[in-house]
C-alpha cells in the first residue's frame, strides 16, 4: 500500500535470458614497422606499448575462469601514401605477421585469429582532414570522398595542395598506420541470486539483463538496493530500451522525475514504454 491517493502501477520488463552471453572488447594499436617492411620488432619506437594494449586487452578475459574467448579478430591499415596495390602487399603482411606475434605468445589455435586488411585508411584521413583547420580543407574532402582511383585521388590532392599534402602527411599518415582489433568471448551465465550479487559489485559487465532482473526481484520497489540493480543495469547497456525503461521506472518509483524522464527518452515506443510516461506524467500531477 502506498500513502498516495493514486500510485500507477509501474511495468518492469523481464530481459529474455541469453543462451550466450556473449561479449567483446576492442581497440586500435598503432605498431611501427620499418619502411616497406612487414617484420614486428618489439623494442621498434612504441611497440612494446601498442603490443602491450593488446595484450592487455587479451589478458583481461583469458585469466577469467568465467570466460572463454572465441575469437580474435584483427584488422591492418596502411596510409595512402605510396601505389595501392603495394600498400595492400603492407597492409596483408603486417597484419599477418600481428597474427603470427600473438599466436606464438598465446598459442592460440590458427582459427581463433581472424584476419582483415585495409590497403588505405581513406575513412581515417577524412576524420583528421575534417577536424582540422588547414587551408583548402573543404576542397580535399570532396576529392576524398569522390570516385577517382585511390593512387590518381592522393596524386590529385599531393599535386592541388603540396603544402597542405606535406602537413598530412607529416602528422595524419602516421595515425593511418593501424591495427583495429577484437576480442570476442562467451561469459558463463549465472543462475545463483547469491553469485549474481557478488558479480554485480565486483564485475557488472560479465552480467546479462535479465541477470539484473533476477536480483532486483530480491529487493523491495522503491529501496536503494532496488534502484542500484537497475541503475548499474543501464549503465552496462546504456543504449537497451529495456534497460532504460525498467530504470525510469525505478526512478519514479523514488520521485526522481528528472532521472526518470532522462531514461525514457532512451526506452523507445513499446507499450510499456508509453505507459511509463502516462505514469510519470501522473506522479507530476499532469
């Protein structure tokens, strides 16, 4: 029973339960090779730090009893500069040779590494091109993204614009130079109320919704304990409808309109969704 005269019943959503709960995390590494080489050498400029981030990455979920990775994908770019067809011999070999280096160290098996490769980072040298503010900039986007063969497009732009040519190259190309990597993992699923607790306060991320949705059941409406599952729930996945309705609702379950309206704004238009805003709008006497 609650003091009000009227209270909206509010709807929680329960999450359908993963079969998999699958996961991945990602990230670029910017590995230095030698000119028109494709041989990794560790100690070479910043390689034992960009090696070292993925790395990292890896070893984050392969010490985790929880976990089993599935896949690790790479992808190699090489900048524009030079024919294309060599900078596609670069960007294969390179990214071949990453695959090689974290084989070795992890001694993954050969279908666990999935490879791609990129010859030029066209997309990349746009984002830096049109963050600047060098001279003509509005000029060498439209040759960027125009039809022209990628080798007559970057002799166009080198030939046009020799000096804005030379500033790219000098502090743009360098970052095009990349590798984009994933790691893709399953994490067991949890069924203890108990456990899941345990996890939630020490790695949430490992947590399917509908784990969430488990233990909130475990708290009565309206407590901290309650509005703290959901919360973490949408902060897991902050872009779930699910995860932002059931939240909403935890806050106007406090009073906490603002938070509430914050949410539902991401809950999208499903049944539930709309009645939560009636709801909301009945507590604020609308």
């Amino acid at each position: 029973r609650h003091r009000e005269a009227f209270f909206p019943e509010l709807v929680f959503v329960q999450p359908k339960a993963e079969v998999m709960n699958s996961r991945s995390l990602s990230g670029s590494a910017y590995i230095a090779f030698p000119v028109d080489q494709t041989v990794i050498y560790p100690d070479y400029r910043r390689n034992t730090v960009e090696l070292g981030k993925i790395q990292a990455t890896v070893d984050s979920v392969r010490n985790d009893k929880d976990v089993t990775i599935t896949s690790v994908w790479l992808k190699g770019f090489a900048s524009p500069e030079s024919p294309y067809r060599h900078n596609a011999e670069l960007a294969i070999g390179r990214t071949a040779a990453l695959k090689k280096h974290i084989g070795q160290l992890y001694h993954f098996v050969d279908s666990i590494i999935q490879t791609e490769y990129e010859p030029e980072d066209w997309a990349g040298l746009r984002r830096h091109v049109e963050q600047s503010n060098i001279s003509h900039r509005e000029e060498i986007l439209a040759l960027i993204d125009s039809d022209m063969e990628p080798d007559a497009r970057e002799a166009k732009i080198k030939r046009t614009y020799l000096e804005e040519y030379r500033f790219m190259r000098q502090h743009f190309y360098p970052a095009l130079q990349h590798t984009d990597y994933r790691i893709d993992y399953d994490v067991r699923t949890f069924s203890e109320v108990e456990e899941i607790k345990r996890i939630m306060a020490e790695q949430p991320q490992k947590l399917s919704q509908n784990e969430f949705y488990l233990v909130a059941r475990e708290y009565e409406p309206g407590t901290m304990e309650f509005t703290e599952v959901f919360e973490t729930a949408v902060r897991m996945y902050p872009d779930d409808r699910i995860a932002n309705l059931n939240a909403a609702n935890a806050a106007i379950r406090r009073d906490d309109f603002v938070t509430a309206r914050r949410y539902l704004d991401r809950a999208g238009d499903s049944a539930e969704a709309v009645y939560a805003r009636g709801a909301l709008a009945v507590r604020e006497g609308d």
